[in-house]
C-alpha cells in the first residue's frame, strides 16, 4: 500500500471513530460533564505518555501560546459537554448534524477575528446551512426535548467554530497532536473541579467506556487524522471529515435504533452539501 492510500485509509479510519463518539454519550450512564472528562483526562494521559516514550518535545515557542491554547482548552470543554447534552437529552442525529453546522459561524466570526473581507460567496453558503438548520427544528418550545438538544448542539457548534480560528494561529507552528494533548489537558483541568462537589458512582463498565473513549476514540483517532494529513490535500481531507455526521447518523441508526426523520435527513443533506462545496471552494482558493 503507498503513501497516499495509507494516509487515505487512517483518514476514513479516523472520521468513523469520531462518527461514533456520539453512541458514548448514550452507553455512559454518567452526566455529560463527566463523560467529557473522562475523554479528554485518558485521551491527554495516552498522548503524554506517547510523547514520553517517544522523546517528543511538547515546548511552545512563546509563554503568550500557553495562554492561549488554554482559553481554546477552556473552550473545548464547553464544547463537548455541550455536544453530549444535546446527544443525551435529544438524538445523536440532531447533535452531530447542528454540530456541523459549524462553518456558518466561522464564516461570520473569521472576518471579526482575523480583519477579513466576508466574502459573497462564503455568506451564501453559511445562510443556506443556516436553512438546513432551520428545517430540523421541530417547534420554538424549549419544553420540546428535541428543541433543547438543537440548541445545545447550536451552543457547541458556536464553541467550535471560535476554537478552529483560534487554532489558526498554531496550525502552522506546531504539531497537531501536541495542540491537542495541550487543549485536551487543560479542559480534563477546567472541569476536574466537579468531582470535588459531587461525585457519582462509576461502575467498571463505565470506567471500561471511558478508557476506550479517551484513547482509541480520542488520542489514537486524533493520530491516525493528522498522520494522514501528511499525505493526501487538505481539500480530500475535508470532504472525508463532513462524512463524520453520515457515520455518526448511520450508527446510531444500526445500534440505538435511531432513525433519523424526513426533516432531519433534509436538514443535514443540505448542511453537508453545503459545507462539502465550501471546503472544495476554499481548497482551490488556497
């Protein structure tokens, strides 16, 4: 096998792992701040412990990225419990699919950020995912289960957007992993506090989750990702990556029993459509 179908294969391999750490927030039988710490706590140890048997210097250049990188730490805290709420209190289908929604506020908050021209082109994009969005919802009612995890999967989609720009600033300063184990770290650090108020019982099949969770689906997916990135565009990648909503939709379908309704599959085709063309538009400009 070349280079480049290896690095095509862990890409796939890679998407499908993040596709189905959805199915967590439904076999962990813990609180969505927990689960995420019990993600990011393994995912770091796997990954620090990577890096030492490897010798991987993990030094940031400036004592300002540190600052930095722990803000996006923060961020990315916020953003996975937002992510499994919205999973744990409506249907992985909607949280995956408002999750990618994503670009829609990169596209107007990118301007802001980096003092960029929003482009006409950019904008349309982001207002016809916008109706993708608005098509899934099923009623203005937030007594409406399905309301709430739409706007908790908004909350995280909202978060993660903030965290790609600010990622923009290191994505050609350091390893990708080494931001991660970094990002990682700080947000198992930002909600460790928790465990000090309340604590709720972990059975070993959780703690088995867990585990699982933090270094294959996290730590090891993470890796094969950025390993592939060595070899195949940037363009190939993004458009592999929107398969992660499809992955995540068609698993919970299988194992859960979850089928998406009319609307939502609406909704989300025009969502991916969208955000696929935006990734090969951006490609070719770049």
């Amino acid at each position: 096998m070349n280079s480049r179908n290896r690095g095509l294969m862990n890409i796939h391999i890679a998407v499908l792992l993040f596709g189905l750490t959805a199915l967590f927030g439904r076999y962990v039988s813990l609180p969505a701040p927990y689960i995420v710490l019990g993600r990011v706590f393994f995912a770091s140890l796997s990954m620090g412990i990577y890096f030492l048997i490897k010798g991987h210097n993990i030094c940031l250049s400036k004592k300002a990225d540190y600052i930095v990188i722990c803000s996006i730490g923060a961020l990315l805290a916020f953003h996975w419990t937002a992510f499994y709420t919205s999973v744990q209190v409506s249907t992985v289908a909607i949280a995956l699919i408002t999750f990618s929604a994503y670009p829609i506020f990169v596209t107007f908050f990118e301007p802001l950020m980096f003092r960029e021209r929003l482009k006409k082109a950019d904008a349309f994009f982001a207002l016809i995912m916008f109706m993708g969005v608005l098509i899934i919802v099923p009623e203005l009612n937030i007594e409406n289960n399905l309301t709430v995890g739409l706007l908790w999967g908004l909350a995280g989609s909202v978060s993660f957007a903030v965290m790609s720009l600010l990622n923009r600033k290191f994505a050609s300063s350091y390893d990708g992993s080494v931001i991660a184990f970094y990002e990682q770290g700080v947000a198992a650090l930002v909600l460790m506090p928790m465990i000090f108020f309340h604590r709720p019982a972990v059975d070993a099949r959780d703690w088995g989750l867990l585990i699982l969770l933090g270094v294959v689906f996290t730590g090891v997916a993470h890796s094969l990702f950025i390993g592939g990135m060595k070899h195949i565009r940037a363009q190939t990648a993004g458009v592999i990556a929107s398969l992660e909503t499809v992955y995540g939709i068609l698993s919970a379908a299988l194992v859960l029993g979850e089928v998406p309704s009319a609307r939502e599959l609406a909704g989300g085709a025009l969502i991916l459509c969208m955000a696929v063309c935006s990734t090969l538009k951006s490609s070719k400009e770049g």
